[in-house]
C-alpha cells in the first residue's frame, strides 16, 4: 500500500502518518518480508517442492540461467497398453474367422469382410 493509502485508511493526514509512524513504514514491509521467506523456508525443507522453487527464485534469481525450468510445453509420451484380452467366446469367433488361413481349405473358404 501506498503511504496515502494508508493515511487515508486511517483518516489521517499523510504528514501525521510520517511523523508518527516513520519507523514501521519504513521497516514493517521489510520485517514482514523476512517473515514470509522464513515460512517458505521451512516449508522447502519440508520437501515442498514449490515453496523450494519460489524459496530458490526470490533468494537466487541468477539460478535459472544454470537449472532452466522444465519444457512443460512437451507432452509425455504414453506408454502403449497392451489391447485387452479378449474373453473365451471373442476369442473362440476371432479364431474361427481365420482357421483356414495356411490350409488347402484357403482357397475354397474366402474370409468374410466384415463380422455379422
């Protein structure tokens, strides 16, 4: 806040607001700053991985030319599933479908093309 802001907030005169409270304008954004990056602090400690990244960009902000950020704009690649099993009856009709493949019968029986 601006130092209007805050005499106007409290209904004084900015001047008042100086004369008064010198001090605490000029060492309270500071001491309360300090209080902040203690709690982030701790919490980076913790293992908390984005109070160490901010922890880490507030105190170090030259640390990004060494550790980039990661490309968040690649997808991760899927790793392919293996199609479903399929149950005994699928199984027994994709079977039957194709039981004349490599035999004499290969060419009496022509595969249908679709499935009824």
């Amino acid at each position: 806040m601006s130092h209007e802001a805050i005499a106007c907030a409290l209904a004084i005169s900015r001047t008042t607001l100086l004369k008064h409270f010198k001090e605490e304008l000029t060492t309270g954004a500071h001491g309360h700053r300090s209080a902040v990056l203690l709690a982030l602090e701790k919490a980076a400690l913790k293992g908390n991985v984005t109070a160490c990244r901010a922890y880490l960009a507030y105190t170090s902000p030259d640390l990004e030319a060494v550790v980039p950020k990661a490309d968040r704009s690649r997808k991760p690649v899927a790793e392919a599933k293996p199609e479903a099993a399929l149950g005994k009856k699928d199984q027994a009709q994709a079977d039957g479908m194709v039981a004349q493949v490599g035999t004499d019968w290969e060419d009496l029986l022509k595969s249908p093309q679709r499935l009824q």
